[in-house]
C-alpha cells in the first residue's frame, strides 16, 4: 500500500504541473524548457514551475499564487469524497508565505516539492478548513478507498494535526466502530462506518 505521504504521481493524475527538478528527471534541459516555452508547449508559472496546455486549472491557480494545490482542493484531486460546499481553491503556501488565504497544517512548514500536496498532508491541512462532520466523511473516504486502519491514519498525521485524533468514550458499544472526538459539540457514537461522529453535547473539546 503506498504510503499517504508519498509524493504525488503527477504524470499519473494528469495535473500537468511540473518542477523545474521534476522535468530534468524526465530527461529535460534547461534548453529544452526554454525552448518549449518559447514554443507555447510549456507555460512558466513562476521560477521553478512549469504547466501544460491542458494543465489542472486548479493546480496551475494554486501554482501562480505562490503555493501548492492542497487541503480540500487536493483530496478532490485524489479522487476522495468531498462534502458539497468548499468551491474555492485551497492553496497551502511556502514557508515565507503562510498568511491568510493560505491553507496550513499544524506543525513544521513542509516543503512544496509537487503541484499537489501528498494525502496526509492535504487531510491535514483540511481539518482546519472543513466542517467537523465533513472532515470525518473525507477521512472515512481515503479510509475506505485505500484500505485503511485508523491506526495507519493516525500513524500518516502524527505531527501534521492537532489535537491527535483520538479514541471515542469508552462507553462507546465493544466491537463497534469508534469515531474520534475531536470537536467541540460531537459525541462520539459507535457506527459501522469507521470514522463518524453524531452531533451531541458530550463531545470532547479541542485541547
């Protein structure tokens, strides 16, 4: 199973955003990437940073302000279940540009090697701009879909949320599924999906 941190396949999801680093991977000179700029086949987004044609608009948007497609944004581009709602572009920024408008998650700035951010990263960043409820939805579809433990979730995120997802009340039924009680207002509840939660005054708050 690949890892949630990993970095994204580009090529593979067809964003056609690509580093300077990326392309000379590949193969590529910088003579060739002036040429193809030159040519119009390449577009330079900023130093570094290069689009196709037929680039992600949302990839090449996230690219020219300066970060990387994450958060909410990212998980779309993943191919996970995103709660209706979150229409704009989430864009995580470099170390030097994380003021507002910028998607963040907790803990060390990362660097921003790939148009889109890695899973972990993305979820991370989206648990500061997604609804409590929303969240637990998305985190149930790269759950599900990647055939998944909560404990490998938990295991990806260390470090890169805050509070740490947690384990429900005890008094949650054995056997059954728990949901973590990471906000204010959400009980937790034992369901057969993984990770939900149902809205209550028991919850535990954020600390």
């Amino acid at each position: 199973m690949e890892p949630l941190n990993a970095g994204v396949r580009l090529r593979d999801m067809n964003v056609g955003v690509f580093t300077r680093a990326e392309l000379l991977r590949t193969g590529e000179t910088d003579s060739s990437l002036r040429r193809y700029v030159r040519e119009g086949r390449l577009s330079r987004l900023r130093a570094g940073w290069y689009a196709t044609g037929t680039a992600n608009p949302a990839a090449v948007e996230a690219v020219r302000r300066g970060g990387v497609l994450s958060c909410v944004s990212a998980l779309v581009v993943h191919g996970f279940w995103v709660a209706p709602g979150y229409p704009n572009v989430h864009v995580r920024g470099l170390r030097d540009n994380r003021h507002a408008g910028f998607c963040r998650h907790r803990g060390r700035p990362l660097p921003t090697r790939a148009a889109v951010d890695s899973i972990a990263t993305a979820l991370a960043c989206a648990a500061d701009c997604m609804r409590g409820e929303d969240w637990i939805a998305a985190a149930d579809s790269v759950l599900n879909k990647k055939g998944m433990e909560t404990e490998d979730l938990r295991q990806a995120l260390e470090g890169l949320i805050t509070p740490p997802v947690t384990d429900c009340s005890t008094s949650a039924t054995p056997g059954r599924s728990r949901a973590p009680s990471r906000w204010p207002g959400y009980a937790c509840a034992p369901v057969d999906t993984r990770w939900r939660c149902s809205r209550g005054s028991a919850g535990a708050g954020v600390t």
